[in-house]
C-alpha cells in the first residue's frame, strides 16, 4: 500500500512539475543540428555545401507550392526519376564495374529525359484529366527502362531501350488525355459538323451553346413578336462570357436570338453595349442549320481546343423563352 502511494505522489510531481522552457528546446535542436552538420562535414567534406544549398532549394520550392500539390508531385515525379539513374551511375562507377562507362552513357540519356513526361502532361490543354498522375505515370515507365540497364548493363541496346521508353511515355500520356476527350466528348450530337453542347452556365445566363471549325455560337431564346432590346444586349453579354470561357476571340462567337413566333422581325441587328459591339442574329430554329453551314471553317486546332473548354463548362438550367 505504501509502495502505491509512493508511485502517485511520483506521478502526481511529475505531472505538476513546470516543463522545460522554449530555450531549452531550442538549444536541444541546435546541439542536434551542429552535431548533424559536423558529421556531414567530415564524411563530405566540401560536397557539404552543395547539400546545403541543394536542401534549402528543395525547402524553399516546397514551402512555395504547399498549396499546388499537384505542381509539387510533378516535380517529385521527375526528380525521382533522375535521381535513381544518378545513383545507380555513382555505384557502378564507384564498384569499378567492367562496363561503367557503358551503363553511364545510357544512364545519363536517362537522366536527362526523367522531365520530359512531366513537361508534356503540363502542356496538354485544357487540363481534362490530373497532371500529376500523367506525370508519376510517364516517370514510372522510364523508371521501368532503368531496370534492365541497372541489373544486366548494356549489351548495345541501352538506346533503345531509353528510346522506347520515352517515346512509350509520352504516348501514354497523350493517350490518357485524347481518352479524355473522346469520352468527354462522344455523347454530345454533331450537327452539320457543330457540337451541339446544349446548356451551358456561364455568368450572364445559360445558353445554348454550339461549337463548331474553331469558331461558336451562343442561342437564346424570345417568344416576343418584336424583340426587345434587352433580349439583344443579353445575346451579347451572353457571346462575350461564352468567348472568355471557351478561350476564343469575341469576333468567332456568333449571337443569336431564335424567334419562336411566326410573325417575329428575322434579321441581323446592330447592338453596341457597355461591354462592346456585336451583330446579332435574329432566326427561327429552321434557320439555325443554314447559319452554321455558312460560317467560314478555322484550323483544326482552334476547334479542338474550343471544343475541349467548352465540354468543361458546367450544364446550366435553360433560361426558357424570354
């Protein structure tokens, strides 16, 4: 019984006992750290610095993309895959194997090709699928071409090997990204070759939106004998918002008012806003087809792009006849 009391009143001091100030801990860190860095000094000697400098780089680039994740993977991605090349060149150099010359020619082609998968997935437009899984991805498969180079040297077909590596990386993550598209893309009806992507939300409202030869359309509705001028200054609000979200000029977005009733005004109108000037269209939905037909065709890039950053836009609720 006295035994257990000694043991509270033990536990009880130790509990109530103030804790060590904020000095004490940090004179422990910097003991620790002149310890580390003494040790570091006498295995690397003046290679230290180069550590230094190469850490606070890599401290320096974290701390500026904590909140990229994705920048940040990428990156890792990358330097992973040269790094594991550098030190299978310093230990086949270092063992004096018989052909470290050969396996370090092929291991620095390696090396300097560990960027070019990330540098490609970060250049596919628009972003339809994660950049830095592209980026692990492609790393992983020059990773992958390491191996029988590090486990049997080079026979001759080193180069080949890189080569095919690369080339199949690159492939996959254009691939993965063209899937994307097709997937993104494949449902939407084609209609005298536009995308019909129906309702889109976009801040002044939700149109129907057409893409099609590089170039867009944007369509609402009116069931007004004669249109109101607000129903036209919506139509060009409507053309500009839908060429900042595509990502292509105000001049290659076409606005137009389709006219549901059977007496309406048809015609084009010269409308100029607060926010610019455009040339509306006023048609009944038969004419829409001949409209598209007539719009002259741009490169097939344009079109692609604009398709792609269309078919990202979020579905909007349609706004209805006005």
């Amino acid at each position: 019984m006295k035994k257990n009391m000694k043991i509270r009143r033990r536990a009880l001091a130790g509990a109530t006992a103030p804790n060590a100030g904020p000095m004490w801990k940090w004179t422990g860190r910097a003991v620790g750290a002149a310890i580390l860095l003494s040790w570091l000094w006498v295995a690397l000697q003046s290679e230290l610095w180069f550590l230094l400098a190469f850490s606070a780089v890599l401290a320096a680039t974290g701390w500026a993309l904590r909140f990229r994740r994705d920048i940040l993977l990428s990156v890792l991605a990358a330097l992973v895959a040269a790094a594991v090349p550098v030190l299978i060149v310093i230990h086949a150099i270092g063992g004096h194997l018989a052909n470290a010359d050969a396996v370090a020619a092929v291991l620095t082609g390696h090396i300097i090709a560990a960027p070019i998968p990330t540098m490609i997935a970060w250049t596919l437009r628009p972003t339809l699928i994660s950049r830095a899984v592209n980026s692990v991805i492609g790393s992983g498969i020059l990773l992958l071409a390491v191996a029988p180079v590090a486990a049997f040297g080079d026979h001759g077909f080193g180069s080949a090997v890189l080569i095919l590596a690369l080339v199949t990386a690159c492939f996959v993550v254009v691939r993965r990204h063209r899937r994307a598209w097709q997937q993104l893309t494949t449902t939407l009806p084609i209609t005298a070759g536009w995308t019909d992507l129906g309702t889109r939300s976009i801040p002044s409202g939700s149109p129907n939106l057409f893409v099609g030869r590089g170039r867009a359309m944007t369509a609402l509705t009116t069931t007004a004998e004669v249109i109101p001028q607000r129903v036209l200054h919506r139509a060009v609000h409507q053309s500009l918002d839908a060429a900042a979200a595509v990502g292509i000029p105000a001049r290659h977005v076409q606005p137009v008012v389709i006219a549901l009733h059977e007496d309406a005004q048809l015609g084009s109108h010269q409308v100029s806003t607060s926010r610019g000037r455009s040339t509306v269209l006023v048609a009944s939905p038969d004419q829409i087809p001949a409209i598209q037909h007539m719009a002259p065709c741009r490169r097939f890039g344009a079109h692609r792009r604009a398709l792609y950053a269309a078919a990202m836009l979020p579905s909007g609720k349609n706004d209805g006849p006005r």
